[in-house]
C-alpha cells in the first residue's frame, strides 16, 4: 500500500460494511470508486464490535473480488493482546496489508479485561509485533499502519501539547501516516500539522473530509467529532429547494473546504462516502484535480 509522495496527492475513501452483503448498491459503489484508482478503502471495523463477521466478510471480498487496497479499521478498547493478535493474523490471512489502529470509544461502566490494549500506541506496537512474526508471509514486506489525528484536538486531551505528543507517540511506534477527524475549518487542519511538524512528527497527515451534501450527515459527523457544524452551511442545506441543490451547495463547500487544505500542504483526501459514491465522485469531479493513472491490476496488488 503506498504512501504518499510529494508529487502525487494520495486519495482514498472509507467504507462501512453493510447489514447484508447482498447490499447490490454496496457494490455500485465500490466498482464506482474502484474506477477512480484509489490508494486504499478503509472499512470500518471493531475488535468486538457488531460488525465484526460483516467487515471481515467485506475486507474479504474487496482483497478477491477487486484492485483495491483495503485499510481494516481495528480498534482496541474491549479487546486483549491475545484477541487482537489473532484478528491481526486474521487480517494477514485474508490478504489485507493495511489497518488503521484507534483506540475507539470506551462505553460507560467500562472495565478492561485482564491483558488489555487501552492505548492506540500499543495497538501500534502490537501490529508491528505481529508483523515481525510473520515476515515469512508477508515476504520482508510491512503493513501499512494508519492512525488519527485530530484538528480540534482529542476531547480527552487537556492542551494541544499533549494532543501532539500522543500523535509523536504514534509514529514512534510505528505509524506510517495519519488520517483525521473530520473538521469544517481548513485552519484547524494547517494548525495541527504545523503544531505536529513542529514537534518533529514527519508522517504523512491527510485530511479526512465528508461531502457535504447531506444535512443529517453533516451534523451526525460533528456531533460524533464533538465540533460544531458549520451554521451557514446547515442554513443553505435546511433551505434548499431540491436534493440536487442541496449536493450544489454540499459540493462547492466541500470542494472550498479541500482547496485550502491542499493550499497548505495536505498530501492528500480521504472521503469519508457513507457507502455512496455519487457526492464523493462530484466533488472529484469538481476538485479537477491532475489524472489518476489505471486501477492498479491483480498482479501489481499481489
């Protein structure tokens, strides 16, 4: 899975998997994104969540049935060293090479079990562990280990120093790059990475943006993110006379909103796609950004 470089913007999207995988819309989607020639699709996913047999299914089919990449979210909360060893080695065994390490939420009365990963660093750690014991089959090769980052600043975080210095702690561990909150003010994006940079933190930080075309969706994102959304933009969308307005409005503010970041250095996007692929497409299509070489073939993946 590459990493991005200084001449090409990195692109991917997030998928979640769905309540059936006879979903035939789900795979609209993915063959409409597959077209784009992303660098990778993350898929939402739990150590013990609900998902957990779905998304596995879905990493499964994307690794057999595509060219795509996919990036497995893998969270750690609830889980122990020796589940979230044998769900790595899952992962390994389904052909997945890429997983994005959160901590994930902690729900209320929570108590870790007995070996518990509380810490997405030592899930970090625990991925790269694995990953030494199984350099056989990944042939000398690395998963590739995302991990979050945060424009308005974690909510458990006291001060930005402290916000930073866990993103340190990551890459020190062994993250490759880092993907964000969703944010709505290009500033907090130029001010997280000049803060990381300045702490010495070097790996890539990419910018995770929603399409805005949807209002539901717009506030269901900053309320999970803890931000407030952006009133004016709620405005236009609550008064918009048709849904095609709305995505006009939702697709010009998104794309403004991802020109500044690339202004100032974003070395890619992540579309955060809610499994559709029409208001990701348009804001590409809007973006004019330089061609995209091909899909990536089987054996260029392999």
């Amino acid at each position: 899975m590459p990493t991005p470089s200084t001449n090409r913007l990195a692109l991917s999207y997030e998928l979640f998997p769905p309540r059936s995988m006879a979903a035939g819309n789900l795979w609209t989607t993915i063959r409409e994104l597959e077209s784009t020639a992303p660098d990778y699709v993350s898929v939402t996913y739990g150590a013990n969540g609900g998902n957990h047999d779905t998304a596995l299914t879905l990493l499964s089919e994307l690794v057999g049935r595509t060219t795509l990449r996919p990036l497995a979210h893998l969270t750690c909360v609830g889980g122990t060293r020796n589940s979230l060893r044998r769900t790595v080695t899952d992962l390994l065994d389904l052909g997945v090479r890429g997983v994005l390490a959160l901590r994930g939420d902690i729900p209320d009365g929570y108590v870790p079990p007995d070996g518990a990963v509380d810490h997405a660093v030592d899930l970090i750690e625990l991925i790269r562990d694995v990953e030494r014991g199984n350099a056989a089959q990944l042939a000398a090769g690395r998963i590739a280990v995302g991990a979050a980052a945060y424009p308005t600043r974690h909510p458990e975080s006291a001060t930005w120093q402290q916000d930073i210095e866990v993103l340190a702690a990551k890459q020190a561990a062994g993250a490759d790059f880092a993907i964000t909150q969703v944010f709505f003010d290009a500033s907090r994006y130029a001010a997280l990475v000049r803060r990381a940079r300045d702490a010495g933190v070097t790996i890539p930080i990419i910018p995770g943006i929603l399409p805005m075309t949807s209002l539901r969706r717009v506030r269901t994102l900053a309320r999970l993110a803890g931000i407030d959304p952006p009133a004016r933009l709620c405005r236009r969308l609550a008064h918009a006379g048709s849904e095609a307005d709305a995505r006009r409005i939702g697709v010009d503010a998104t794309v403004g909103l991802l020109r500044a970041a690339l202004d100032v250095g974003a070395p890619g996007l992540h579309l955060y796609t809610f499994n559709q692929h029409s208001s990701a497409l348009a804001v590409l299509d809007a973006l004019n950004l330089p061609a995209r070489n091909g899909a990536p073939t089987e054996s260029e993946i392999a």
